[in-house]
C-alpha cells in the first residue's frame, strides 16, 4: 500500500513539513551552487595556469632550439631563458620556477621571490609539504606517503608522466615583499624540460578562491536566512489558523508577495513567450507602473530591441535545456545581473521561468571610478599635469560612468568670476555651449545650475529640471533629455576653489548616488591639489612605492636619494645601496658622449628627457629601458631635484626581434621565407643595373624527396631538409642568398657575376654537394637535385617573372631525367640551353 507524504496529517502538520523542505532545499542548493562554482573557478584557474607554464615552456625550448642551432652556447641559452622566465610574473603571487631532477634531492634553478634558494639543494624539512600528486592528464589526485618534499614530488611527476600536479603548502608574498611566515595550500602545475632536465612550473593559492567564495557565500546565506526566518514566521502564523483554511492560503499568498515585494531586487516569473505571470512591486517600478498593470503583458516587448532578442533567446534556451544562466546588461545607466532559473510544471517539465535582476550598479560604478582615479594618479606621478588636464580627463571619463549626459567643472577666481577648466558631452549632445553657462559666483543666482550658491556656501545641490526654468541653456538641456544636475563644491587646502556641475537622464540615479558622488568630488579635489602645487616629493610614499615602473629621486648634482620598490626589482641594487651613488652605477660607459650628453643638455635646462637607453643589472647584464627624467624647480626656477621613471622594455624588444625574424625566416631550416626572398629579390634587379653586373636566381629542387618522407618519416624528412640547408649556406658566397620557398623547394640569387659560367660552377657544386649522402639512424639515404638558371637583369625584368623563368628551367632539368642543370632559354646567344649532368 502507497503511503503519500502527507499522508493523513493535519494541514497544521503539513504546512510545516513544506516549510522543512524549502529550508533544507534552499541549503542544499546554496551548498551545490557553492560547491560547483568552486569547482569552476579551480578548473578555470589551473587550466589558466597549465596554459601559462606550456608558454613558459615554450620559451625554454626555444633558447635550446638557439642552442641546438649553434647560435647560443648552453650557458648562454639557459641564462636568457631562465631570466626571461623569472620576469613573466602574472599576478601578486603567480610566479615561475625552475629547478632540475637532481637526486636524491633537487636544486633550484630559478625562483624570483626567493632568489636565496637558487643553486642550493632543496632538503630542507620545510619543503616536507607536498599531500598529494596527478601524473600527465590525469584527474585523480593520488595521496603521498606522509608530508614529502614538494620538489622530490615535482620530480616524481615530471619524471614519470612528463608532466602534471601537485597539491602543497608553501608561502605568499607579503606586501612589502617579503614571503609570509604561514603557509597556504597551493595547486602547482609542473613540467620537465627534458634537454636540460629541467622542471618549470607554477601555480594557485586554493585559499584565495576559496576566500572569494567564502566571501560571497556569506552574503548569499545571510540572504537565504533571512528569506527563511520571513517564512517562517509566515508559516508559523498561516499554521496557527487552521480553522479558516481558504482565508488562510489567500493570506499566505498575500505574504509571500509581500516576501518577494520587500527584496530589493527584480522579480519576475515569465512564460515561454515572454509573458509576465506575476512580477513584484520593486520590479514593477522600474517600468513606472504596478505589478497588476503588467500582468499578461508581453515582457520582451518592454525592452529595447537589442536587447528584447538576447533575452528572448535566453529564456528559450533555459527552457529548452532545463538548466539556469546568468546575464548582465545595462538599462538607463542602470546594471544589471539577470538569473534565470527554470520553472517545472506538475509532469517535470519546464514551461516558464523565474527571473531575478539584480542592481550591481554601485559595484560597477566603484570599480570604474577608482580605475580613473588609478590613472590620474599616474598621470599625476609621470607628467607636470595642470589642473585643466586633470579636470578634462576627470570629465570625459566620469560621464559614463553614471549615464551622464554632460559634465563640467568651474573655477572660482577671486575677482569673481567662474573660469570654465573643463568641460565634456556624450557624443550625441551638443547643449552645453547652446548658451553661456554661469559667469560670477558673488553676484545674484540668476544662472542654471545653481554653481554660484554652491561655491559660495560649500554644499552640493541638487537641481531637477523643469518646464519653469526659461534660461536658453536650461531650456537646451531639457530638449536634450536631461531630467537633473548636481552641483558640488571642490575644495582645495580647506576652500571652496569650485565646481563640479554633472547632468543626468536619469533623476533617480544622480539622487541615490549623491552621497558617492560628494566622495568622487573630494577624490577629485585632492588630484586637482596635487596638479596645482606638483607636490611630487609628498606623494611618493603614498604612491609611487606601488607602481609598476621603477622611479628614483635624485638631487641638482644627481645624487640618490629615494627610490621604489620596483626600482630595486628591475636594477637589482637594494635601496640602500644606491642611496648617495649616481645614475653612473648603472650606466653603459660607452654611451657618456652621446645618450648621457644629451641628457644632461635637456634636463639642465628645466626641460623632460624622455627616451630608450641600455641599463647595467647589478650582476653585469645590459638591458633597454625606457627613461623619463623630470627636472624639478625650486622658487628661483632653478633645478633642486631630478624624479627618473625607468621601465624595463627589453622583453618588449626581445619579442618583437623574434617575430620579426619568424615572419621573415623559415622555422625549420632559418632560410630566409618566400616573403623576404621576394624582397630581396626584387632589390637585386635593379642593384644589378646599377652595378652594370648580371645576376642569377637558381632554382632548386629535391629529386624524390617525398620517397623520403614516405619511408623514413617526416622527422628523418625535416633533418634531410636541415641538413641540405647547412650545405646550400656553406657553398654560396657572403654576398648571396639562399632562401627556402617551401617544401623541397631552394632558391639562390648569385649577384655580382661576370660570365654565366660562374653561376654555372656555383650551380654544379650546390648539385655535387647535396648529391652526398645523409646520414640517417637508420644508415645514409642520397638526395639528388635538379637546377633552373634564370639570368638578371633584362629588359623590363619583373621578379615574378624571374623566378617563373627558373622554375620553368629547372623543371625542365626534371623532365630531362633528375639530377641535371639547366639554364633559361635566352635570347640570340642563347639558343640552346646548356645542360650538366652527373
């Protein structure tokens, strides 16, 4: 016999049990929502971190690809890559390493926060923190034997999958930079570099994820126990009126709608076609109307278009596949994010769905204000800013910021009048020169808005529009939509110095924001103080210590006398070693004539050098920074102090070298491509006039090359290609090119030659020498070639043309049967070609 849940329990009974489930759903929910997002996050952070150490690794294997090559000795190689390395940090604690596969314990190659460690052996008992480890693309973690030596596991990882994680404790860097004393558990992802037997890896603080979660978690629940103790309350009450069932239940709906009317978020519950069901009161205000009006009411219809398609095909994707989104958007400067959850009828089947818009507003607005003030201050710091500027790039970034239709800011001179510094409009509104805003402050308030009040009393106002106000400009910011201004005081060494005036579309927002926007107002005053005075020495503690460029000060003789942490991580001296010394420390000696001169010139007359200059490391190596050095006056406009900013760019260089030479040169071989051998060939026709020398462009190509690949493998195939490429450069002159079009395809241009016999001895050794066998693991494999001559310059010769001439000869050579030469079929003199063959 079927038991239901209910069974034959009072509705007193069943109340409660329905309020037991939603509890304990909504707790089993918050703690699956919890769990799973955590999972995302960890996933999306060690994936980030497995894709940057196979970029570190991919650094590594080209410095060895230089070394294998001949071009860099191994030392050489490892030290480029290892400090190449060591400055690729992404993040406060992200970082790489390098240590080797040494036994029985591993030494440290590389480690930029705690250089200490670096060439000793890692045995100390501190390192005893690895738990667990994952070998290759394994998931599954295995448990180590007791805490074991977290480097000793790194190795066991790399040396048995070649890759893969480990699971540890290890410390973080402190904000002064030092490393903590606590240890934090750490998810490392680590790779073997077999040609040096070495490991790179890096990896995750676990805690700070679960610090994020933990964080938002907290403000989840305590939203969920409030919900829960609101419904229970509910409940308790509809539980105690058992007599009146059906006045009961219209009561508990009345309730829970004032439940879901006292969120302060939007409510809303939508069929499959965008039809509002029911919405609360917080959501029916923001369409100005009342939740009875839109029910029934067509919800994608009530949006702008671009944003009523977006919608709509969210809502059917949630009900199509059963499973909730998230979505952010933004409406009249408002911020948005939407969840969407699916809505189950009685078979199980989802056939509407809930919606529940948050306002993150002020979340997005905090971030992006204090992005303006991060660049202010660094503009502050870099350059002599005026308070025009500061005040101008305050205006053009504030205005979206809140939705603003226009922004200006004025200043209160002491005859009187208002001087506009700065003003700024969204693109599309032209109002604020439609008439002459406000021109003195100590006279009548005859002006909109009211800026004169407002830096004449020092408190903010705000000012809606009306159809009262007949001033032509007020006039004109109505036409433009505007609905209010707020106006507030700037005030500068405790007085009001002037104005800020902010026009907005949207009266509500500016209300609700007015408390912040005072804030930004003083954050404002303050950028505005520093532009006024340039009070450089007093803001240094205060901001320069935390930026990313180095920066030191020196005196008029140029002696130190501060300098940023970063300063001490770029130049490697500690602060109290350049303390006293000049910048000669770090000076390339060879340079004092010319760069130095120059800047000595420019700075000792008041005047900013900006410009790129090699460095000295404190351990000898030469990089490229880029350098401004500020001249800074005193009283008798006489230079008192230098401010030097040095950004490391060498990286920055180093990368654009390497991929100006990968578009240029071949990978495999280091030929020169198709691409730079039509430059260089179309610069050897007309060299070639003008030398009164002919030239010749030969055109190679491997005979059964493709037998090769087929049967030894396209390894046995590339190492063939390297092979016959060393050859080809060791043959040709210093003033000829070889180039590799692709494939087995080579050409040669030979400038400079008296006779066509010279290209043709040329030619025949390329075919004598390529004809030598190839040692293969597999035993030596012979690899002919056939060769078309075309010669340079003629008559309106075009490099296409050209090299179609040597083709078509050496595919010539081909069809008399391999391994032969022939040259261009040419004019009066040449009306054979001649032909070489072994």
């Amino acid at each position: 016999m079927k038991h239901h849940l209910f069974g034959n329990k009072s509705i007193h009974n069943r109340i409660w049990i329905i309020v037991v489930l939603f509890i304990t759903g909504t707790i089993l929910a918050h703690l699956i929502d919890a769990s799973a997002l955590r999972d995302s996050l960890l996933r999306e952070k060690t994936a980030q971190t497995r894709h940057l150490v196979e970029s570190g690794y991919s650094i590594l294997a080209h410095y060895q690809g230089l070394q294998a090559s001949g071009k860099l000795s191994e030392a050489e190689a490892k030290k480029i890559a290892s400090e190449t390395i060591r400055s690729m940090r992404y993040g406060d604690n992200e970082y790489f390493w390098l240590n080797d596969t040494g036994q029985p314990f591993p030494k440290m190659i590389m480690h930029p926060l705690q250089p200490e460690l670096e060439g000793k052996t890692l045995e100390s008992e501190k390192f005893n923190s690895a738990t667990q480890v994952s070998y290759g693309d394994s998931e599954n973690f295995v448990n180590t034997d007791g805490p074991k030596n977290l480097f000793i596991a790194f190795a066991d990882v790399a040396n048995r999958s070649g890759y893969g994680f480990v699971r540890y404790e290890w410390y973080k860097q402190t904000n002064d930079g030092a490393s903590s004393t606590t240890k934090y558990s750490k998810l490392s992802f680590v790779k073997k570099f077999e040609p040096w037997g070495w490991i790179i890896g890096s990896g995750i603080y676990i805690d700070d994820i679960d610090e994020a979660l933990s964080l938002q978690s907290r403000h989840q629940l305590i939203r969920a126990t409030l919900l829960c103790i609101l419904l229970l309350i509910v409940a308790g009450i509809i539980a105690q009126s058992t007599r009146k069932i059906e006045l009961d239940l219209k009561n508990s709906q009345v309730r829970m709608q004032a439940l879901i009317d006292a969120t302060s978020e939007t409510v809303l519950l939508l069929g499959h076609k965008g039809e509002i069901q029911a919405i609360n009161q917080f959501g029916a205000q923001r369409f100005t109307k009342k939740p009875e009006d839109l029910l029934g009411e067509n919800f994608f219809a009530m949006l702008p278009k671009s944003l009523a398609n977006s919608r709509q095909l969210a809502v059917e994707q949630v009900i199509a596949t059963a499973e909730p989104i998230t979505l952010n958007d933004e409406r009249n400067g408002i911020q948005f994010e939407n969840s969407i959850y699916p809505v189950y009828d009685a078979k199980g089947l989802a056939v509407s769905v809930a919606v529940y818009a948050k306002d993150i507003t002020e979340q997005h607005q905090e971030k992006a204000i204090a992005e303006i003030f991060r660049h202010l201050d660094m503009v502050l710091l870099k350059w002599q800013m005026n308070t025009a500027t500061v005040a101008q790039i305050f205006c053009d970034n504030i205005l979206p910021v809140f939705n603003l239709a226009a922004a200006w800011i004025g200043k209160a001179e002491r005859d009187g009048r208002i001087t506009i510094v700065a003003q700024s409009e969204m693109v599309d509104q032209h109002f604020l020169d439609s008439a002459e805003l406000p021109l003195h402050w100590n006279q009548a308030d005859t002006g909109w808005p009211p800026v004169p009040a407002v830096i004449r009393s020092g408190y903010r106002q705000i000012s809606e529009v009306s159809d009262s106000l007949v001033l032509p400009h007020s006039r004109a910011a109505i036409d433009a939509g505007v609905q209010s201004t707020i106006t507030l005081p700037l005030t500068l060494q405790g007085t009001t110095w002037g104005a800020l005036a902010l026009y907005s579309k949207n009266a509500a927002l500016v209300t609700g924001a007015q408390q912040r926007l005072a804030g930004i107002a003083s954050r404002l005053s303050v950028s505005l103080e520093s532009a006024r005075q340039q009070e450089w020495l007093s803001l240094l503690d205060l901001a320069l210590t935390s930026v990313e460029q180095a920066v030191f000060i020196s005196d008029a003789k140029t002696h130190i006398l501060w300098a940023n942490q970063a300063f001490s991580r770029i130049s490697g001296y500690t602060q109290q070693e350049v303390i006293e010394k000049t910048p000669e420390l770090f000076h390339v000696q060879d340079q004092a004539s010319t760069k130095f001169s120059e800047i000595r010139n420019t700075t000792s007359k008041g005047q900013t050098f900006d410009g790129e200059i090699d460095f000295v490391h404190k351990d000898g190596h030469i990089f490229q920074v880029h350098k401004i050095i500020t001249p800074l006056l005193d009283e008798n406009n006489q230079v008192s102090n230098f401010v030097t900013i040095i950004e490391d760019i060498s990286q920055r260089k180093g990368m654009e070298a390497q991929v100006q030479h990968m578009a240029h040169y071949d990978t495999l071989t280091d030929l020169p491509n198709r691409t730079l051998f039509q430059q260089l060939l179309k610069q050897a026709i007309p060299a070639a006039r003008r030398s009164e020398k002919m030239g010749a462009l030969l055109f190679i190509d491997l005979d059964k090359f493709k037998a090769i690949n087929d049967r030894e493998g396209h390894a046995a195939g590339d190492f063939v290609l390297v092979e016959i490429s060393r050859r080809l450069k060791e043959l040709v002159r210093e003033s000829d090119t070889v180039a590799r079009l692709g494939g087995d395809e080579f050409t040669a241009i030979l400038p400079g030659l008296n006779t066509r016999e010279e290209a043709l001895l040329i030619a025949e050794k390329i075919r004598l020498a390529i004809n030598k066998p190839v040692e293969l693991a597999s035993g030596p494999i012979s690899v002919g070639c056939s060769i078309g001559i075309a010669y340079f310059p003629q008559e309106n010769q075009a490099p296409d043309e050209l090299l179609s001439t040597a083709d078509k000869a050496m595919y010539e050579a081909k069809q008399a049967g391999h391994n032969m030469i022939r040259e261009q079929a040419g004019e009066a003199e040449m009306t054979a070609p001649k032909t070489v063959s072994s």
